[in-house]
C-alpha cells in the first residue's frame, strides 16, 4: 500500500469524460476489525474504567475516512462546528446500513 488515500483519474477518449476516484486501501481491514468487535462483546472497555473517576467514554466506531467524506457529501454534516449537532448527525449515520458497519459495539 503506497498510501492512506489512492486517488485514480480515468479518461475515456470515446466519450471524452474524465473521472476521479478516491478509494482507501485499508477500508476492508478496518470494518473487519470494527465487525470482530461486534462479534466479541466487552472486547472493548470504556476510557478510562477502573481508573479514578470511573469510565469518561467509549469507542463506539471506527469509520474509514472515506466513508467519512462520502457521508458528508450525502448530506451528514459530521463536520459541524456545533459538537452536540455533529453528534446528532454521527447517531444519524450510524443508523444506516453502510454506518452500521462502522459500528464497533452491537
């Protein structure tokens, strides 16, 4: 793998449209590793449990970064500058099917 992000440009002479396509070589691995999470319940601890204070988090999905940006683009505004509407908006994506298997817990 040369990089995180592989873009393509494609040209087709016939009718003369030129194309670019962005793709991430590791998407696969990280939804697999998001669907043995899944698979495992209490794999994954909260941040923080056993320390003083208790538990501040979780994990609860790891998102390639160019579903991130195709989210964006289909109207998720994860990127909000308002963080409780950027949340409301992650909740959003990870109710679809395609953010479901981001998900890391069931």
């Amino acid at each position: 793998m040369d990089s995180v992000i592989k873009s393509e440009i494609h040209y087709q002479e016939h009718d003369g449209v030129l194309t670019h396509k962005t793709s991430q070589p590791t998407e696969g691995l990280i939804l697999d590793r998001a669907s043995e999470f899944r698979k495992t319940p209490g794999l994954l601890r909260d941040l923080g449990a056993g320390s003083e204070g208790g538990s501040w988090g979780r994990q609860v999905a790891s998102i390639p970064f160019i579903m991130y940006e195709e989210a964006i683009r289909e109207g998720f505004i994860l990127n909000a500058k308002d963080q409780k509407y950027a949340a409301k908006e992650m909740s959003r994506f990870l109710q679809t099917p395609k953010g479901r298997t981001c998900t890391v817990q069931g």
